[in-house]
C-alpha cells in the first residue's frame, strides 16, 4: 500500500509541474513546490495522498484540494486546478484545469467554471456559467499620494458577491470592494473583457457587452443594457431600464429610465431634437451663444439657411432680405441703364451740332 500511495504521489507531482509550466500566469513558481510531493513529506489519510502542506488529490478529475475544503462528492476539479483552504464547493460543480479557487471562496451547485479562472475573496452563487480566463476578486485599483509625495495603496479588504444564473465572459476582470462589496445581481450577462471596478453594485437581468469599462463605485439598476465599449465614471448611478448605445460615456447620474447615447451620453430623443431644431432647452443654449457673439462682431450673411440655423421665424427673415436685394439689384441695374442713355443722349446731341457747324 504505502508503494501505491508514493507510486501516485509521484505521478501527480509530475502532472502537476507540467501544468505550471504549461499555465505560468495562474501559476507561479511557487505553487508547484508548494504541492509536490516527496517520499519523506507523503502521509496517507484513507486511500487519498496528502502533502506537507495538506493537499490532497481528488477523486473526480484529479485536482488538488486542501484538506481543509469542503467539496461535494459529485463536483469535478480537473487535474491542475487547486482548491484551497476552507473553500466550499457544492454539487455538480466543475472546475477546468489551470483554475485557482483561492481561500475561503464559496461556489454553488452546478456552476461551471472553465480553464485558467482566478476566483478569490468572493462567493459564487448556483447555476454560474464564469468562462475561461475570468479574474474575479483581485485588489481594486485604488492609491492616493501622502503628505511624503509617496505613492500608498488604499486597502482593498473587502469581496465580491455573484449571484444566481450569472455568466460572464472570457477574460473579464472583477474587483473586490474596499468600503463595500462588489455585487452582481442574479441572471446578469457579461460578455468579454468587461472591466468591473470596485464597490460597484450591478442589479438583476443586466447586459453588458465586451470591452464594457466601470469605474470604482458605480451603482445600476435592474434590466440595464450597456452596449459594447460603453465607459461609465466613478461614484455614477445608473437607474432601472436605462438602455446605453455603444461607445457612449456617462459622466453624470442617470435617474430616468429610456434610451441614452453619446459623449457625455444623453437621452437619443434629445440628441435628434437637437439636431432637427425641435428641442428649445438644448438650442436655446446655441441661440444665446450666437447672440453674444453678435456683440462683438458685424452680422454675417447667411446664404441656405434651415430651420436647424433659425426655426420657422427666421424663414420669413430670410425671404425679407430676399426681397430687399432684389429690390436694391432692381434700381442699381435702372441707375446704371439711366446713366447709359443718358450719355447716349448727350453723344448723339453734340453730334448733330457738329453737323449743322459744318454746314
């Protein structure tokens, strides 16, 4: 028996140092030390093989466990994932290879979790679907400058919640809290390379599309679409039923729910008031800057104008001036004919009395 158990502790020691040289961003140099077996450091506790530091193999996939994890006979770590200590994972759950699921980390039933994810200070509710590559709470972004002109780190002590039935794409990022926890609302969809900040708080049934950027301390609503590439600032509320258009940046609190868009972003059906003169509030301020302008400078003439330039009010201006230049090109062009005839008339005088001289 006790060739079996160095037999096996062996191979697993070899498999393992392939799965840290194949993963060397989710493994450091050190874990593979840390959990390799040796003749001298093996005990046996039943018929699984403990190290040192107490890993176990596990029976379902091969992984690696610490003793002190409570996981459900039916999950499934595959072989280079590691469990660590106190960690709780329920039932059907699977567990890719190359994934860490840190200290103290809680994951419920049938959550699926693919290769290379990083799970740490957090809690991961039932029914997850977190895809290959996802970081999920690392230390927020979070420094200040002290009255040395030292750069300091703020603590980030805090952790992140997941709910229920939430996906999130591959390569997404999401930190943990410092004066609150990072919260993501049950059915929640996130797609790739998403940049979640921390303390932010994001309700139910929200969408976010790739490459989605949300600074520190943001509040959503339930049943929000952020489309793709959509930057919200930090310490931003978003409200209930707010659709975001894509690229659109929100600087300011959005309260009311409908569709938004643009940099800062503002509600659509103002952006194409605006840009048909039918909003007053938001072409009043063009109005007002047009006038002050004027106070300095001679008026120009405007050839083509629209209702965008001068409303229905200004049409009639315009056909005012309109008529006045045809009158002034009307009696420029009867001067300048008098002038002609006139001086025709005068030639043709002078000639007739030089005739009659001659004669």
């Amino acid at each position: 028996m006790e060739i079996l158990v160095r037999r096996l502790a062996s191979s697993f020691s070899t498999s393992l140092a392939r799965s840290t040289s194949n993963f060397p961003t989710r493994f450091p140099s050190h874990i593979g030390s840390l959990c390799s077996f040796s003749h001298s450091s093996v005990t046996t506790e039943g018929d699984a093989a403990v190290n040192c530091l107490g890993f176990r193999t596990w029976h379902n996939g091969g992984g690696t466990f610490h003793h002190s994890a409570s996981i459900d006979p039916t999950a499934v770590v595959e072989i280079g994932a590691v469990v660590h200590s106190n960690s709780v994972v329920g039932p059907s759950v699977h567990i890719g290879s190359g994934s860490v699921i840190g200290h103290a980390v809680t994951i419920g039933q049938s959550t699926k979790i693919g290769f290379n994810v990083a799970l740490s200070n957090c809690n991961v509710g039932d029914f997850c679907v977190i895809h290959n590559g996802v970081c999920v709470g690392q230390d927020g972004f979070g420094f200040f400058v002290d009255e040395q002109g030292t750069m300091k780190k703020k603590p980030q002590m805090l952790n992140v919640k997941i709910g229920m039935n939430v996906e999130i794409g591959s390569n997404t990022c999401i930190d943990r809290g410092s004066w609150r926890d990072t919260i993501i609302g049950n059915n929640t969809k996130i797609d790739n390379l998403v940049q979640i900040g921390h303390n932010v708080i994001i309700g139910d049934c929200c969408l976010l599309c790739g490459q989605v950027g949300i600074a520190g301390s943001v509040t959503i609503g339930d049943y929000v679409t952020l489309g793709g590439r959509v930057a919200i600032r930090d310490h931003v509320s978003v409200g209930s039923n707010v659709r975001l258009a894509a690229l659109s940046c929100v600087t300011k609190d959005i309260k009311e729910p409908g569709d938004y868009g643009g940099f800062p972003a503002v509600r659509i059906i103002y952006g194409y008031r605006f840009l048909h003169g039918e909003d007053k509030s938001l072409s009043s301020l063009r109005h007002q800057g047009r006038n002050e302008i004027r106070k300095f400078q001679a008026p120009l003439i405007c050839y083509g104008p629209t209702s965008y330039e001068f409303g229905h009010s200004g049409h009639a201006r315009v056909e005012q001036l309109v008529d006045f230049g045809f009158l002034i090109s009307f009696m420029g062009c009867w001067w300048i004919f008098y002038l002609i005839h006139g001086q025709l008339f005068k030639d043709g005088q002078k000639k007739k009395q030089k005739q009659k001289v001659i004669k």
